[in-house]
C-alpha cells in the first residue's frame, strides 16, 4: 500500500473524493506511477501532480484507469465532471477576475461571504440535472435495445444472429436472461448468440455477452449475473478462463476465447 502525501486542504470535497478514488485503484493493482504511464499514455510527473492534488487529471487519464484497474468507468466519469467545475471554480475564486462594474448601485448588497456559497449551490444543481437527465436518457436507450433483443429472441431463437454489442456509459436496467445449455456437433451454445467472433470487453451489452456468460459459468468460471452486461466480474471470469486454457490474457473475448468458450468442457 502506498504511503500517500496528504491532499492540500483547501480541495474542495468533490475533487478530494476523486482522487482518493484514483489512489484506491493504483494501490489495488500495486502499480508504480512509471507502470501508470506506461498503460495510459500520461507521464509518471503528471500522475504525480494528479495523485497528490496539485493538478486535475484530464477526463481521458481518469478512464484509462479506470478501465485497466478494473474501476467503473461511468462512475468516475460522472464524479469527474463534478470535480472538473468545482475546480474550474476554486481557480476562478484564486484569480479573482473582477466583474465589469453595475451602472446603478445594488439596492441590496449581499455579504462577501454568502455569493461563493450562491454560485456553488447553482453549479451543484445545474450539474445534478445535467447527471440525472443524461442517466435516465441511456437507461432508457438500453432498456429499448433490450426489450427489442429479447423480443427477438423469443420470436426465434435459431435466428439470433450476431451483431455489433451496444455500449453504454450510465446505470443499466436490469434484465437476468435464461441459460438453455445444449450440445450441438461437439459445440456448447446457450441459445442466446451463435457468435464466435464478436469482440467483447468492458461496458459492452447485449446478448452476446449473455451467451459468453453462460458458456463462462458452464465451463466452471464465475461471471456474475447472466445480465448481458460486460462488468469486472465477467472480466475477471474471462482472465480466469484465459490463464486455464493457456491463452493471451486480456480480459477480452476474441476468436480463441469464443473457440475455449464454445468447446471446453465442465470442471
């Protein structure tokens, strides 16, 4: 565990909660800020000065970690954009750029100290809409594609054919699907996909991922949930079957995988 200089004090509680976030992942995947920039592209200095509070990281270092170390990209995502206004705004305060003077003087001056509160109670409600409108927009986009896939599967399910997996980036609705496990010319199928060569890794949905969960758990791996939402636990499952079968291990479901998936027999 790393031993971690202490956030500057004056942090705002949206930024420090960011990065303690980000620390959290780097010290559960015992990495060094050299292996950091290695694998996201941001130099070992930068993650320094992003780690210890002196600099914000940019929203494409905060996925990155998120998607090696295993994290929820759409949570830090979400906490990030807070935490970028409540930066924005703690350098204005530091700056203090002067407003163009009123031509007629306020009848009502409000005290110095109540207009920071003001402006930072506006900023948190504007922000809070602007998280909940784009949530429950992609909730109800990923609820239509799966109404639309399981009413397809239910009409045929021989006619279920691969096609390019959705992505989402927010909170999903639930949907647990049915594993129907059977044998045909020496191949597992679950009923749910007959893909074999459909790439499938982090924040991908749909019913390939549910085929590939089945046939994960069938072959003695723990994806989780058959909830065709491709999270850590089925990445996790997917490196576990890697390392088995003697694999490339990436936690992504490629041709091989597919192959182990669809031919591999029970613990």
């Amino acid at each position: 565990m790393s031993r971690w200089k202490e956030l500057p004090a004056d942090l705002h509680p949206h930024v420090h909660q960011l990065i303690v976030r980000l620390r959290r992942l780097k010290d559960h995947n015992e990495l060094g800020t050299r292996q950091l920039a290695a694998k996201t592209g941001y130099s070992a200095k930068s993650w320094q000065r992003y780690l210890n509070g002196r600099s914000l990281p940019p929203r494409e270092a905060v996925e990155a970690l998120a998607r090696f170390g295993g994290g929820d990209p759409a949570r830090l995502l979400v906490m990030h954009e807070i935490a970028a206004l409540r930066w924005a705004e703690g350098r204005a305060a530091t700056t203090g750029t002067p407003e163009a003077p009123s031509s007629t003087p306020e009848p009502t001056p409000t005290p110095t100290a109540q207009r920071p509160y003001g402006r930072h109670l506006r900023a948190a409600v504007t922000a809070g809409a602007v998280v909940t409108v784009l949530s429950v927009s992609a909730a109800l986009l990923l609820a239509v594609r799966l109404t639309e896939a399981r009413a397809q599967l239910a009409h045929s399910p021989e006619d279920a054919v691969a096609t390019a997996p959705a992505t989402v980036s927010a909170s999903l609705v639930p949907v647990i699907y049915t594993c129907r496990l059977e044998q045909r010319d020496g191949r597992w199928n679950a009923n749910l996909s007959r893909a074999t060569d459909v790439l499938l890794s982090n924040t991908q949905v749909g019913l390939e991922v549910a085929e590939a969960q089945c046939l994960l758990r069938r072959s003695g791996a723990a994806p989780g949930e058959i909830d065709g939402i491709f999270g850590p636990k089925t990445r996790r499952a997917v490196e576990y079957l890697q390392k088995r079968k003697g694999l490339i291990v990436n936690g992504v479901i490629d041709p091989p995988t597919w192959q182990a998936l669809r031919e591999a027999a029970p613990r």
